[in-house]
C-alpha cells in the first residue's frame, strides 16, 4: 500500500472518530423534532411555543447525545388527569404546563447530569415523558423537571 493511501485512510479513520466524539459531547439534538399542538383554552399558541422552547433548551443541556423526536401539547385535560395542578400550588407559581417529548438514546450517549435515579437504556426510543414547567407573574416558563405520569 502506497504512503499516501494509508495516511489518507489514517486521516479519514480520524474525522469519523472525532464526529463522533463531538456528538456525543454536545447536548441533545432538537434540530428535526416534530411538534404537536392540542387545542388550548389556557394558553395560546406563543405560548405553548414558548415552553416548548424552553423544554428544547433544557433538552440541549440534560440529554447529552440523544436525538429529541417529538415535541407535544397534550392538551388542558392532562392538568387535571395527573393533578399537576399541584406544582403550581407547591411551588407558588401561576401557571403549570406540561409538554410531552419523546427522545431516542443512542449507543454513545453520555448523560452525566441524569444522577442514579434514572435509569436510561441506550438503543432506546422513550415515548411520552412529561415535562413540567411553570410559571410566576406572566414571566418566562421554567423548566423543573420531569418524568412518566
């Protein structure tokens, strides 16, 4: 094999490893997400939009790897359904969303932030996992955490 052969596939071999690290350090990717929109009597639209966003950027910096796929808005009915009503109680807040995401983790996700009470499953699609945001005097939705119903 001539030297110019082996250091072009040397070369190659090198930019495929470092595409790969470099995914798998960056956060979560929202890029191709589909979004789904419920009717609302609560929130409008931007709303709804804007804490969706809000779930994106967290989704950036906590799923570290992983591939967002679906991003929805159940719908007002979900509030009651699971008594989320309750954060916006405990936590003093104005109002409450929920938006539900699915994600995919691949094989060479990394997920430091997620600590030893979750357990998450490489080669996996999770469907349906709620996050929960809320919101003081009209402001900004935070984001304060989330799980399965």
């Amino acid at each position: 094999m001539k030297k110019v052969d082996k250091m072009k596939r040397i070369f190659s071999l090198f930019l495929i490893i470092s595409l790969l690290l470099s995914l798998t350090s960056c956060g979560g990717v929202t890029l191709f997400s589909n979004v789904v929109y419920s009717e609302s009597d609560l929130y409008t639209d931007e709303e709804i939009s804007a804490a969706m966003d809000e779930v994106k950027k967290n989704f950036k910096r906590i799923w570290k790897g992983c591939i967002l796929l679906d991003i929805s808005y159940k719908g007002d009915a979900v509030l009651d359904i699971y008594n989320y009503k309750e954060y916006a109680e405990q936590y003093q807040a104005d109002d409450v969303i929920v938006i539900y995401i699915d994600y995919y983790v691949p094989a060479l996700a990394s997920l430091p932030g997620f600590g030893d009470s979750h357990v998450v499953e490489t080669n996996h699609v999770y469907e349906d996992w709620s996050c929960i945001l809320l919101r003081y005097d009209g402001g900004d939705w935070e984001y304060i955490g989330g799980g399965y119903s």
